[in-house]
C-alpha cells in the first residue's frame, strides 16, 4: 500500500532528485504539478505530462520488467528513461518509466493512460 503525498500541500517536503539513489522512502508516492522532464524547444518529451506520480523503484520491484523495446532501454549503469516507457507489467502493457541511472535519481512514473490507482 502506498500513501499519496501532494505536492500542492504546503506542509508536504518532496525528497530531493539526488543521482543514483531512490527518490524518497518506499511506501510513499508524490503527486507532482511539475513534469520530471521538459523539452525546451520540439515536442514535448516522454515525462513532459502532469501529474506524475514519483514512486520510489522498490515499490514496484516483482511487479514491472523491462519492456521488449530495446530501444527504451538506454543508460550508462543503469536505465536513464529518457526514451519512453521501459517498463511493462506481466500482460506486456507499458505502464512506466523507470529510472536507475548513476546519473539519475532512482524514479518509476506510472503511464497515466496504462495505470490507474487502486484502494487495497
């Protein structure tokens, strides 16, 4: 079970993006009104939407894999997730983003059209 915490909510501190480790405390996810990425010019980017849901990777694990797409799985030590959705569920529906770079915070975002949240 995860508790939803609002970026909107004054009282709540969202954890820092620090490189190579997990963004926040597993068991806990962020609903943010800031897209992770933005594209400065073009279209926009995978993770250009809002709201996000910012989960830390444990909470996940056992639950997604890598997509088949090999093509969204970049990075240099890890999975960068610049390139779309690289994480599927056991029906191959994409449903996320993960990133586990060394140049990264450790992140899954959930696809909104693929995921919906769900009580127990």
């Amino acid at each position: 079970m995860l508790t939803i915490l609002s970026s909107k909510d004054p009282a709540v501190t969202v954890p820092d993006h620090r490189d190579g480790e997990p963004f926040g405390p597993p068991g806990v996810a962020y609903k943010s009104w800031e897209p992770l990425a933005k594209a400065f010019e073009g279209p926009p980017v995978p993770l250009e939407f809002v709201p996000q849901f910012w989960l830390n990777p444990a909470d996940v694990a056992g639950r997604v894999r890598d997509t088949t797409n090999r093509c969204r799985l970049n990075g240099c030590c890890g999975l960068d997730g610049m390139n779309g959705p690289n994480q599927q569920c056991a029906c191959g529906a994409e449903v996320g983003t993960l990133q586990s770079d060394c140049w990264t915070a450790h992140i899954f975002v959930p696809e909104p059209d693929a995921t919906e949240w769900c009580d127990g």
